[in-house]
C-alpha cells in the first residue's frame, strides 16, 4: 500500500540550527493498517506525515503508494489519495458553510465543478446516511453552520469529510489532542467505527500512550527520526501503559547517556 524507502531529511541544512531528522528511514505500510505512532517532542511524528502528504519535501528516497512513486508529486495532487485531519479542528472544515456545503466541498474534492452543486438536494439523503454512524444527530442539522458545532462535532465531521471520498491513507495529526477527554474519547470511538467500516489505511499519530494502545493493529515509537519500537499483533494486544512508558524510558536514557 505505501512504502517508504530510504528517506533522508535535514532541515536548516548548512546554518547553525541544522538538524537532520531522517536518515535512510524505510516504513512498509500494508493495506488496512491501523498505525498508532507516538514519541517525544522533536522525534519526527508529524514530520512523517508532512513527508508522506507531500507538505514537505523529502531530499532523498522514494515514496511509493500503492506501485507508483509519488515522491516528487505536490501535496494537493496527494490530496486526491490522502487524507489528512489536524489537531486544530477549524482547520478540516469551512465554519463560514453549512455541514450541507462542508460535505458537497468534500465530496467534489479533485473534481471539476460549479457553485451550483452546493444546493444539489439529491446529495441530501446520502449525506444524512453517511452522518449517522457518528451518532451525533449531525444528520438533523445539515442547513446549521459549523461554526455553531463544538470541537468534538466539529472534527467527527471533518472526519467524514476527509474519508466521504475513501482515501487510499488517512493521516491523523494528533486529531483529539485539543479536545476535553470526554469528548476525546467520543472522537476516537468514531475514529474506529470509520476506520474499521470503510476498511481505511490509516496512520495516527498521538501524545495519548492509551489511545494509542488501544486503537489500531500496530504502534510504531520513533526518537530522533527513527524507529525504535515497531509491535503488532498480540504482542501490542498485550501491551501495558507502564510496559510502554518503561520502554520509551530506556531508549530515550540510552540516547541521553549514551
């Protein structure tokens, strides 16, 4: 599904302030995957995901996405094939449109269209449908401005937004991270029925030690731009918070002392 091999990055390159993030950094990515990825601050979490989308440039190594190599192709042109949610929850959705609007933006995404398919009442139903495995009633406020949404409903539906159009990966950018943990936890319980119900790949990357335990089939660690930890299976079924904290502790006393 994506593979990426060898990827290099150094950022500042040649100044004072440079820092070189990857190094010949290989990730196999397979087709249903659930990714959990987690690490400190500065570990190349969100950089990953930069690289992968295209929002950043790798310098060396390929990219390759489903057989064809995408490397050198710009972020909205991966945005066909790629979908991204951050942590700000304005940032996946108008909140000047309507849920009716934000969904008929999201559905046309790639395609050539005119203002006129923002009031085409026959996406209306499918809308509706599509809105209520998130199980907010969404589907009853179609005409509403999402400005008038909370933060949590606000990013279930940027949710959909981002998966309406069933993506070949979905990239997940600390996507709960600015919500209360109530609703975090709504948003991450509609995060899996998503995934799981469109057979999604998906990449999430999180400060959440839980979250990220207890979601997806795989949980990958970086630190300084590699992969330190990598479990799948019943091995990550298995896993404890403080199994997890103990490992990253060890690993970030190796780098620290040497």
């Amino acid at each position: 599904m994506l593979n990426l091999n060898n990827i290099s990055k150094t950022f500042n390159r040649g100044g004072i302030n440079e820092q070189q993030l990857f190094n010949n950094f290989s990730l196999n990515i397979e087709k249903g995957d659930f990714i959990s990825i987690i690490g400190s601050n500065g570990a190349g979490k969100s950089t990953l995901l930069n690289l992968i989308s295209g929002k950043t440039e790798v310098d060396e190594g390929r990219i390759i996405l489903n057989g064809i190599d995408v490397t050198e192709k710009d972020e909205y042109k991966k945005c066909k094939n790629i979908s991204r949610i951050f942590q700000d929850p304005s940032m996946g959705t108008n909140p000047s449109m309507t849920i009716y609007e934000n969904l008929s933006m999201a559905k046309n995404k790639g395609k050539r269209f005119g203002l006129t398919f923002l009031i085409d009442k026959r996406d209306e139903e499918y809308f509706k449908e599509t809105l209520k495995i998130l199980g907010l009633s969404l589907e009853d406020k179609l005409h509403t401005p999402v400005s008038q949404l909370s933060g949590g409903q606000r990013q279930s539906l940027a949710l959909i937004m981002a998966t309406i159009g069933n993506p070949n990966v979905l990239l997940l950018d600390e996507h709960t991270a600015a919500l209360d943990p109530k609703t975090s936890e709504i948003v991450m319980n509609i995060t899996e029925k998503v995934v799981e119900e469109k057979g999604l790949t998906t990449i999430m990357v999180t400060h959440n030690i839980e979250h990220a335990i207890k979601y997806g089939n795989r949980l990958i660690m970086l630190h300084l731009g590699e992969k330190v930890i990598d479990i799948d299976g019943n091995m990550k079924k298995s896993l404890t918070k403080e199994e997890l904290l103990s490992l990253f502790k060890d690993i970030s006393d190796k780098n620290l002392f040497g």
